[in-house]
C-alpha cells in the first residue's frame, strides 16, 4: 500500500515502504563510537537517512558492511537534524549491494538529550 | 553519566511528529521495524571485551557446521577497533553468525568455480538456513533476507557468481581468518 502525505521532510524522496526502518538510538554521551547490531539488506540504489528527532549535541551516523569497516562517510546531524543521503568515501551516492549497520556518535555532552531518532531508507 | 543505549522511551513533544510519523508508516506495510529497529538501543553497550565473550559464547554452540576447511577464529584473533568503541548488545553473535554466512558463500563460489555441482548446491542449502540463525531472527528481518535471497542467492542458483562475488568483498578478512583456523 503506497505511503503518501508523510511530511515534508519525506516529500521529495521515494517512498517504497519495504525500504524504511524506524531507527533511533541512545549514544554515550562521553562521545563514544557505538556499533549497533541490526542489520538491512541493500540493493544497489542511493541509500539516504533523515533524522528528524537529534541529540542534544550533534549526532554523526554512518553504515558499515559486514566485517568491513565503515566504507560511507558519516553524516552529521546538528540542531533538530535533517535529511541526508549517504555517500560512499569517494562521494558516490551509489551505495553497493550489501548487509549494512549503523555506526554512530554524539558530540559529548554529559547532562542532556542523547536520544536520535529517525527513518533510515535503505 | 554515560548513559547507554535502551529503548526509547521517553516521547517529548518535540517527538511528536516523529511518533505520528512512524505511526503512518507502521500503517502503510511493514515499514517501521519496532523492537530493535534499523539502528537503535536496547540494553547495555559493551566494550570490545564483553562483546568478544559474546562471540565466543555463541561460536561454542553455533547450531549448523561449516564448509570442509574453515573453523571459527579465536575472539583473539578477531581485529580490534582503532578507536574506543562501544557495541549495541548482539555484535558478537552476529558477527558469528555473519562469518559462518561469508563461509557457506565463499564455499559456494569455490565449488562453483570447480564445477562441482553437488558442493555447490549444498553450501545454497546451508545458506538457505539463514532465517534460522540470530542474525537474521533477532538482528535483522525477514524482508531483508527475501531481499537478499532475490539478488544473491537466487542468482547463484541461476549459475551468476557475480552477486556472491560482491558480498564477499566484505567477507574477505574473516573468511583468509577462517581458513587459518
């Protein structure tokens, strides 16, 4: 069943639902890197993520392969957060065929919000 | 201090539409994941130790054997980060159970190569396994391994060794680990 009206964060990419996971997650705030743990399956196509919910400070996130270490470059989100596709080290927003997780970290910050939370499109 | 990663759940009113977002999306087939979702928290993070336990602890009694020639690596033996890192509870078992998928592929590849039909189909039967183990049953779904399947494994039974050519670009330092036993 197709998805339309989502907001206007979502208006101007795709929208298949199959490619969409709620994510979020909870960063040292000692600004530690974290390797979460669960996995997607990606085709070969431009994988993007929106957070729309960030930490108090700022967050950086980006995927990592199997084994691999981390092959796209982070995005970082300030403020509220935002939309941002992924990129491979050499700028390519082509992202290979693959299993992929989330590395992730915040700006340390020992008092406040640590939770980001978002769409991952993948 | 240093909290850790949990499940969200406090929903400040700056959530708000992100709630009513994963909401929509929760409506529309499957989108939003629950649970563990994409990314996110549940439970303790371990440091590069616990999570080699974790490893280990899951390799001790891994439910389905590997190819001919291939053992786990030690937890000692498993590369460690360059920077402090901490890991969301479940790295360990799938990295177990991820490197006993890179096995079974790179199995499937080599008889391939050989021509050898029967090792061939056997390392797919294996690989058809995947929704059983951890990875795929805690730490992934089954959408993605369907995903998977179609553009992987699908084709290797069509004879087309490129797809599991690409996957095991990143399978390739655990599996020269795993031949070294």
């Amino acid at each position: 069943m197709p998805c339309v009206g989502l907001g206007v964060f979502l208006r101007r990419i795709v929208l298949p639902p199959e490619k969409l996971s709620s994510v979020w997650g909870e960063p040292h705030t000692g600004g530690y890197l974290g390797k979460y743990s669960t996995y997607r399956w990606h085709n070969t196509e431009q994988a993007a993520r929106l957070v729309y919910d960030n930490v108090g400070t700022y967050s950086r996130l980006g995927l990592r392969e199997i084994f691999g270490s981390q092959i796209m470059r982070s995005n970082q989100y300030k403020g509220s957060g935002g939309y941002a596709p992924f990129a491979t080290l050499l700028g390519l927003l082509t992202i290979p065929a693959g299993w992929y997780a989330l590395n992730g970290r915040m700006g340390a910050w020992f008092s406040r919000d640590n939770v980001w939370q978002g769409i991952l499109v993948l | 201090m240093g909290s850790t990663a949990s499940m969200v759940t406090r929903f400040p009113v700056r959530l708000a539409l992100g709630l009513a977002l994963c909401i929509a999306l929760a409506g529309c087939g499957g989108s939003g994941t629950g649970g563990r979702g994409g990314g996110g928290g549940d439970g303790e993070l371990l440091d590069h130790r616990a999570m080699l336990r974790e490893y280990a602890e899951r390799v001790e009694e891994f439910p389905f054997p590997l190819p001919e020639g291939y053992a786990f690596p030690k937890p000692e033996a498993l590369p460690t980060p360059a920077v402090p890192t901490l890991y969301q509870k479940g790295n360990g078992v799938v990295r177990a159970d991820t490197a006993w998928m890179c096995a079974w592929l790179n199995e499937w590849l080599e008889a391939w190569g050989a021509g050898d039909s029967g090792r061939a189909q056997e390392a797919l039967r294996w690989l058809e396994k995947l929704p059983e183990t951890e990875f795929i049953a805690s730490y992934s779904d089954l959408q993605s391994f369907r995903a998977f399947e179609a553009a992987v494994l699908e084709r290797a039974r069509l004879g087309d060794p490129e797809p599991v050519r690409g996957m095991l670009g990143s399978c390739r330092d655990i599996i020269e680990l795993m031949k070294r036993g």
